[in-house]
C-alpha cells in the first residue's frame, strides 16, 4: 500500500524532491521534502528584485528630496555611503522580518511554496533567523559589493578573481549536501523545505466534531504542527502509536490550556476534533503567514 500511496503522491505532485525525516519534540518523525537548488534560486532572485526596487524607489524619493544638496561639496560621498547603509539595513531587515512573521517564508519562497524550520524538529527561533541572514552577507553581498565597485578604491584582478571564486564556492555548496544547505542554514540550523500542495487531507475530517475549540486556543498551533498531527493520525495503531498520541494529547491540552482532562478512550477522537477544527482554521488564514505575530502575543 507504501509504494501505491508514493506513486499516486508522485503523480499528484509532479517531480520527487530529496526527503528526510525531522524528528519532532513529540517524538514523531515527519517526513520533508527538501527544496531544490533551482527553487532556492529562483526564490531568492524574487526576493532580491523585490527588495531592490523597494531600495530604487526610496532611492527616487531621495534624490527629488534633496536634489539641491548634490552640488555642495563632499555630500556625493556621502550620500552613497548613506545609501548603502540604507540598503544593507533593509534587506536584512526583509528577510529576517518576512521569516519571523511568515513561519520562515519570505514573499520569493512563498510564491514558490518554500519555508525555512528548524533542522532539529523545533520552532523556528528569532537567533536562527538572523544567524542565517546575516551569514549572507558574508556569503554574497559583501564580496559582490567588492567585486562591482568601481574607480581607484576597487579591488585588483586577483583580488576580483579571489572575490570571484569565493562567491562560486559558497554559491554551489548547497549542490555538495543531500539537503541543499548553503553556510547560513549551516550556522543556524535551519533548513528550507517545500510546502506539500496537499498539505492537509480531507479523509480525516469526515465525522462531526465531538469537542469544540476557541480561536485563542486554534492560534496556538500551526500549520507544520498540524502536518506532524496528521502524519501521526495516519500511523498504524499499535502500543507504540497509541503511546505517542497520549503524549502529544496531552502536550496539545498543556498548550492550548484545555481545561478538562481527556481520558485514554477519548484521545483519538479528541486529536481528530483538533485537527479538523485546526485545519478550517488555518485554511480560514490561508494556512501560513498571518499567525505568528498573534501566536506571540497570546502566549502560544
């Protein structure tokens, strides 16, 4: 049944990725699918031309401003140096924001159905982000800022050839690892994944609800959660799947602070209720991106 199911999954979502299981904090292993090099790519150039003409625009707006002030002496000089400060605050800013607000998707990697998590299984944390994001700088901005300056302060041709081979280097290391990790995923323990076109099936959600559950309470949870949810209501029931499922029921009661306790009996069908309401919920917000400043502020 594996191998009919993978080839209908196969069928459905077009190519395989690379795969990997992440072991959750609950214990349960949730298999991935690893973005692509190709993806990665395209995802970052969107990312960079909306960043980009964000920074032009501001750059107009500038120049109209204080146009007048471009024929005293030493303010061209300065200028640039402004703009450049200006732009390395603010594409730091875009990524580490859109991935600390968007559950690890920036606009590029959402169009493209990419998230970044956590490799060990945990929330993705604000310390990951930035470790990851200003890892770039190092890996590209800096040293293509170098290599495109221009006049007597730029670099030398072995410098530029240097500069070159270091971008090329850091450039194909997500092609030389399984899961098409660069440096900063490297440093912070990140890892970028593809989001499953049918990441929540409805097979599960058949019967009526049996316990009800308050927006608070849905906010808390999230859609990669959910996934781990699902993967574990799809296991085979055994000792083993049994167990697993009293613990994270009772994890999901802790977190939600459900107020009553939910008895062996009743843990399958409280984690099936959870799921469908969880699932209408998110599908409600458009699965990713609108909760996590709310998760925050609730507590979740």
């Amino acid at each position: 049944m594996t191998a009919v199911q993978d080839r209908v999954a196969q069928f459905l979502e077009g190519r395989r990725r690379n795969r990997r299981d992440i072991v959750t904090p609950e214990g349960v292993p949730l298999p991935v699918e690893i973005a692509s090099f190709g993806e990665r790519v395209c995802a970052f150039a969107l990312d960079l031309l909306i960043c980009f003409s964000a920074i032009i625009i501001v750059l107009l707006l500038a120049v109209l401003l204080l146009g007048p002030l471009a024929k005293v002496r030493g303010v061209g000089l300065a200028a640039i140096g402004v703009l450049l400060l200006v732009a390395f605050i603010f594409r730091n800013f875009y990524f580490m924001h859109f991935e600390l607000a968007w559950r690890g998707a920036t606009p590029g990697k959402r169009l493209l159905g990419l998230r970044v998590i956590d490799r060990g299984g945990g929330a993705l944390v604000p310390a990951a982000v930035v470790a990851r994001n200003l890892t770039r700088e190092i890996e590209a901005f800096l040293p293509l800022s170098l290599l495109l300056s221009v006049g007597g302060i730029g670099p030398t041709p072995w410098m530029r050839l240097a500069l070159g081979a270091w971008l090329l280097l850091f450039g194909m290391l997500p092609l030389f690892n399984r899961d098409r990790l660069r440096a900063g995923d490297l440093i912070g323990g990140t890892l970028v994944v593809a989001v499953p076109r049918r990441v929540l099936l409805g097979d599960l959600v058949d019967a009526a609800p049996g316990y009800r559950f308050t927006d608070r309470q849905l906010r808390a949870y999230g859609a990669f959660e959910l996934q781990i949810l699902e993967e574990l209501l799809r296991r085979p029931d055994s000792i083993d799947t049994r167990r697993v499922k009293r613990e994270v029921c009772d994890k999901v009661c802790r977190r939600i602070a459900w107020p009553a306790a939910i008895s062996d009996a009743a843990v399958e069908a409280f984690l099936r209720d959870f799921y469908t309401a969880e699932r209408a919920w998110l599908e409600r917000e458009q699965l990713l991106g609108k909760l996590h400043a709310d998760k925050n502020a609730a507590g979740g």
